[in-house]
C-alpha cells in the first residue's frame, strides 16, 4: 500500500508540471563514486537523463534532474528541488525518488557546478557537471558526474 500511494504521489507530482514543460534530454556520466556506494553507481557508469531546468520557458521554480538505468532494468531515480538554485558551489538539499522494484523517497543534497550555456530559449544543448551526495539515499554515496543534454521539443 506504502509503494502505492508513494508511486501515485510521484505521478500526480509529475502530472502537476507545467504541459509546456521545456526539457533536455541525454546522457549522464559518473566520473568518480565513493566505495560507500558498493559498485551502484561506479565510476565510468552511464546513464540516460532528463533535465528541466528551474525557470527556463515554462519550467516554474522547480529544477528536476530524473536518471533513468542504461542496462539497468525499470530502474529510474528523480531529483527535485522547489524554489532552489542547484547551480553553484554549495550543495542544496533535493528530494528524491526512486523506481526499483518498488518505489522509495529520500533526501539527498545536490549541485550543479558547470552549467554552460545557461539556459535561453534558443539554448539547444547544455553540459553538467556537479555532484550528488547520498546517491538513491545511500549514506556516503557520494557521486561526482558529467552530463550533455540537449533540448527536446
């Protein structure tokens, strides 16, 4: 029942988006993993992404970043921060959602320390770098990771 009512929670919070919502689509890249993450995710691992940058178009002031398993099987985890800037030096806290056999919430901290170009509505691709620590909300899961996405109509 708990699973339930969290997935259902998950989907209304998407579903609450704006239907405009201006999204980046493309590969996430995990340079570096701490041990405490015990080989998922490991270093030189890939990921698909989806990136919604805060106030871009239609976006509101919400950022999500949702990372979804290449090889990994029905594993997707989403990143959400309202009203918070997640670019620049200081990690901010994020709330997270995973969907792995089940469905589980955490709290996690995140920042995004390269974001270039900064998004304009012409912008047709963006590069991330940045950091994620208590990765899918693992204790000292700490993740340093690259991204190229790219605008997705």
């Amino acid at each position: 029942m708990k699973a339930t009512m969290g997935l259902a929670g998950l989907l209304c919070g998407l579903m609450s988006m704006p239907a405009m919502a201006e999204q980046f689509i493309g590969t996430l890249y995990v340079s570096s993993a701490a041990v405490a993450c015990s080989g998922f995710p490991s270093a030189k691992q890939w990921f698909d992404v989806s990136y919604f940058p805060r106030n871009h178009t239609t976006n509101g002031d919400t950022t999500i970043l949702t990372i979804s398993g290449i090889g990994v099987s029905g594993f997707r985890m989403s990143y959400q921060a309202d009203a918070i800037n997640l670019v620049g030096t200081t990690f901010r806290p994020v709330e997270g959602n995973v969907i792995f056999g089940g469905h589980n919430s955490f709290t996690s901290q995140m920042r995004i320390t390269s974001q270039v170009p900064a998004p304009t509505a012409a912008t047709k691709a963006i590069t991330l770098a940045g950091n994620i620590n208590n990765f899918n909300g693992r204790t000292g899961c700490n993740v340093v990771f690259q991204a190229t996405v790219y605008d997705y109509p």
